[in-house]
C-alpha cells in the first residue's frame, strides 16, 4: 500500500466509524456583535500515529509529530464566519462524555457546545468556510449549509465529482451541495468589505485549498493556514508532503503567504501544529 493511500484509509476509516489579549479575553454576556474582529479557537481533539515519511521527514526531525485538530470562529461586526469543523460529527459523542477514538484520530470535546458556550448556534453563522475537503476538518460541515458557504471552484467542483477520491467523506459536508455559495475562481475574497478579514486562495495541497487572514486590533493580522504546512519544519526545509494535489502549486502558495506574512508582520497558524495552538487562549475565551 502507498503512503499516500495509507494516510486516506486512516483517515477516511476513522470518518466512515464516526459518520483579546495574549492572554485571552473572557467571553462576553451575549453574543451581540464585537466592535471589531475577534477569534474563537475550538478544539477538535488530535491525529496520533501518522508516520512522519508521509510528509518527507524522519522521526527524530520533528520536535512534535502527532497533531491537533482545530476550527475556528471570526466575529465581525457585520457577521460570523466559521473556518473548518472538526474530523468527528457531533453525532458520534456519547452522553457520557466519554472520549471518542476511531482510526489516528481521537476526541474529547464535540464542536457545537463549544460554539454554544460562546453565544451561537450554527444558524447565526454568516459565512462558512473549509479551509480544504479533507475528512479530517469537514466532520460537522453539514451543520453550516444555513450559511453562505465560501469555496473555490476547483474544490467544490471535486467535492462533488462523481467518484471523488483521497481523504475525503461525502456525507459530511453533503448539505453543502444547496447551501448559499459563493464561488471564486482561485481568487481572494474580501468576507465583510472592510480588508479586515480575508480568503486568500492557495491551491495545491488540494484543488482549491484556501487560508483566512484576520486583522485583529491587538493581536495584528493573523493567518489561519489550514494545511498549508502540517509541521513548522515544513516552513524552514520546504519539504511537501507526499500526498499533496499538486506539489508545484503548493511551493507558490506558500511563498505567496510567506511573503504575506513577512509584508503585514503577521502570525500563521498551522492548523495542525500542537506548539502553536498550546500558546492560544481557548473558547470560551477570545483573541482580538
């Protein structure tokens, strides 16, 4: 079996089972609309196991090899947006609040009490996006098809191919297909007309991947990367994964965010990487 299809049977085999300040800022009362952008940060439980060739690295290269899995919420003065929804659907957590394990992937805590516990349901989410169709951050995207899913061309066009194929589960974010959407044309869109919080399109991870800058008053900007990168080492060897889409689109997506990032001094957070998330303030508590 390849590498490659290996990591898509772990994945796709744990999906199938399943089907501020620096410190942080306490939540407010209600979830009336914030004076300016600030970010959620939900945790979606970790990925344990993977082995380190599948992205072109050795064991002993890597400070930490397992990762988190994350979603976030930006809250807008004009609206919401919601970036990524878990690998585990809600629907597979007991009452018990045992924790979930199936396949790499474990959890603790389902998405949508968190996003309670901050004042929303998912109908009050304004825009959705999915930083990429990989099963392990569309598990609870079906929740979202209220709100006006954002999507490059290409992505949607292999979501709902005939026989899409890789790490990826149809089920999940199947409500998607008569959601609200807002299709670009790997371009960058602008979510609320201000500059303030923006999709910036990166292909080559898969068809239409695509990473969320937010201009936050205290914090700066910050990238929310997806999987862009799944290791930092990632940025300082330039090593791609093995199972990327199209490993040349991803060298350019990269160096444009890089220079992004070097141009507005910003902070990325790759999706995955346990060192960066560590250091985040967690819902209920925000970052602005």
């Amino acid at each position: 079996m390849t590498t490659k299809r290996w990591l898509a049977v772990a994945l796709a085999a744990a999906a199938l089972a399943v089907s501020c300040s620096d410190a942080g800022n306490s939540p407010p009362a209600s979830a009336s609309a914030s004076a300016s952008p600030r970010i959620y940060v939900f945790e979606n439980g970790t990925i344990s196991g993977l082995d380190p060739a599948l992205f072109n690295f050795k064991r002993e290269e890597l400070k930490q090899v397992d990762f988190v899995n994350m979603a976030y919420l930006v809250v807008h003065p004009r609206g919401t947006l919601m970036v990524d929804s878990g690998g585990m659907p809600d629907s597979v957590f007991k009452a018990d609040g045992a924790p979930v394990v199936e396949g790499v992937m474990t959890a603790t805590k389902p998405l949508l009490p968190q996003l309670k516990a901050v004042g929303y349901e998912p109908s009050d989410i304004t825009y959705f996006v999915l930083s990429h169709y990989h099963s392990d951050h569309t598990g609870n995207a079906n929740a979202f098809a209220n709100a006006t899913w954002i999507v490059q061309k290409l992505e949607r066009d292999y979501m709902f191919g005939e026989k899409p194929e890789g790490i990826i589960q149809p089920a999940t974010y199947d409500a998607l297909r008569n959601a609200k959407t807002k299709i670009l044309d790997n371009e960058d869109f602008d979510v609320f007309g201000d500059g303030s919080v923006v999709v910036m399109s990166t292909p080559g991870h898969t068809p239409g991947h695509q990473v969320v800058a937010v201009k936050l008053k205290n914090r700066g900007t910050v990238v929310l990367a997806g999987d862009l990168y799944h290791y930092p080492e990632e940025r300082t060897t330039g090593r791609i994964p093995t199972f990327e889409f199209a490993p040349e689109q991803s060298k350019v997506s990269r160096a444009r965010i890089e220079k992004f990032v070097q141009d507005n001094n910003a902070e990325l957070w790759i999706e995955h990487d346990a060192a960066t998330h560590a250091a985040l303030p967690k819902s209920p508590a925000y970052i602005d």
